[in-house]
C-alpha cells in the first residue's frame, strides 16, 4: 500500500470526526453583515467556509471558481448588487461544489492525533505535556510537539514544518548552486499556492524563494525543485537548454515532475481544515 493510499485510508476512518469539525467552523464564522453596501469582500460563506464570495468589478456574470490550493471554491460577484443573486446561485450549485470539493485529497490539520505527511511519510502529530521545542522520532514517525493549550497547538506544527523546510532547501540550494558555480544570496520559505519555487538574480547571486509544503514531499522531489531553481540562475527561461542544465545537475528531473504533477495536491492537504 503506497503513502497516498495509507492517507485515504486513514482519513476515511475519520471523516465523521472532520465532519463534525467543519460544521463547528462553520458556526464560528461571523455572519454576513445585513446590509449589502457594508460587506467587507473577500469573505467566506457564513454556512460552508469552503465558500469565499469574491467583488469583480469587471465580471460580468456571477461564477464559480475552484481553487485547489487553498481548496476552496470562489464565487466571483459582478458587482454589490448582485450579492443576493451569487448566495442564492451558490446553494443551486451546493452539490455541484461538494463534488468538486470532495475530489481533493483528503485534510490533513494540525491536530493532535492527526497523521501528516513529511518528507514522503506520514507522521502522527502528539501533543506532550510541557514546554520545549518540537522533536521527531523517525522510527516511530512521530511529531512530537509540546503546546500549552489546543488553541496554540496549529500554529507551532505549521512553524516547525517551516523551519524544517528552511533548513533543507536552503542545503539544497547551496549544494546545486555550487555545482553551476553560482552563488546563494537568500533563501525564503513561503506558503505559496501557484508555483513551488522561484528564482530571480541580484549582481550575480540567486534569490530563491520557496514553497514550505516541500518538505512534505519525498527528498527526491524538494531536491528536484532546489535544481530546478538554481538552474534558473543559468537560464532564466524554461527552454531546452533550461532543462538540460537541470538534468546536468539532478537525475530525478522526470521522476520528480511525474510526482508533482500526481501528487502535489496532497502537499496543499497538509495543514488544510477542511
């Protein structure tokens, strides 16, 4: 059984609990104010926070939109006075969103008890008694991570996943930069939903930033995108001589596309509520 199919399985046996979950988010949500001419856009649907109305002055119908990063579906509103029509519009099309929503892989919260993935495995997240910093046991694939109360515990998974991704690609960039002779002038870790990396050079060094969801997938894969990025310092285009300075420098190149292009919304499940 792969890791992607471990996840499905585990996740199936908690939907009931993540059911429950979404529907007591949903109750937090503040509502919708009454009148129309005060609503503050973006904002989700007071009902299912996996709703998010969205002004578009230029639209010039009411449509959906689903965001599979953020997993979520956009209801694009032509203008405040169409708000009333895009509520209504959005609970006709209720089971249509549920199907398109339903086809993501499975959240994975930050919740104790929960199971994330982590460099290519899945990890159970405990929440110990105490204070100190985060600590990994990879034989057992554990998450250990001390937090004073349920309210903080989200919050310091989310830091030390950053912190783990940081210090791998930035290794990684280094070592890949070193191989083109290049050089490193900074690395960023962000929770980027479009790309997973990118790079731009400054008098001859490379900035590159990165998505911190990397660190969720294989280390062949964080890698890859490391190569790929400082290969951009050579060729700031994805031309065939692109792609050949890539494969000069990694030999996962099509094996990590491949996976990325299979698996990486399951990196953009991590952490997800919903």
């Amino acid at each position: 059984m792969t890791t992607v199919e471990r996840i499905t399985e585990i996740e199936a046996e908690r939907s009931k609990v993540m059911s429950g979950f979404l529907l007591n988010l949903a109750r937090k949500k503040p509502s919708t104010p009454k009148g129309e001419a005060k609503v503050l856009f973006p904002f989700r649907d007071e009902d299912d926070p996996r709703i998010v109305y969205k002004l578009s002055e230029r639209a010039r119908r009411i449509s959906l939109k689903v965001n599979t990063a953020e997993r979520e579906v956009s209801v694009i509103v032509p203008g405040i006075r169409a708000l009333s029509k895009a509520k209504k519009f959005a609970r006709e099309q209720q089971d249509w969103i549920d199907v398109q929503l339903e086809a993501l892989p499975p959240p994975q919260p930050f919740l104790p008890g929960a199971s994330i993935l982590m460099r290519g495995e899945l990890y159970e997240l405990v929440s110990p008694p105490g204070r100190g910093r985060p600590k990994v046991n990879h034989e057992r694939r554990i998450i250990n991570v001390p937090a004073p109360d349920a309210e903080s515990f989200p919050g310091r998974v989310r830091r030390f996943m950053i912190r783990e991704a940081r210090e791998e690609l930035e290794a990684a960039s280094h070592f890949y930069a070193d191989k083109l002779g290049k050089r490193i002038g900074k690395v960023s870790v962000r929770d980027t939903s479009s790309r997973w990396g990118s790079c731009i050079t400054r008098k001859g060094e490379g900035h590159i930033s990165y998505s911190w969801r990397l660190i969720s997938a294989p280390p062949f894969v964080l890698d890859y995108v490391a190569a790929h990025e400082c290969a951009h310092m050579i060729e700031a285009n994805h031309s065939q001589a692109f792609w050949d300075v890539c494969a000069s420098i990694n030999d996962d190149v099509k094996k990590a596309k491949t996976w990325l292009r299979k698996n990486g919304a399951h990196l953009h499940a991590v952490g997800a509520e919903w």
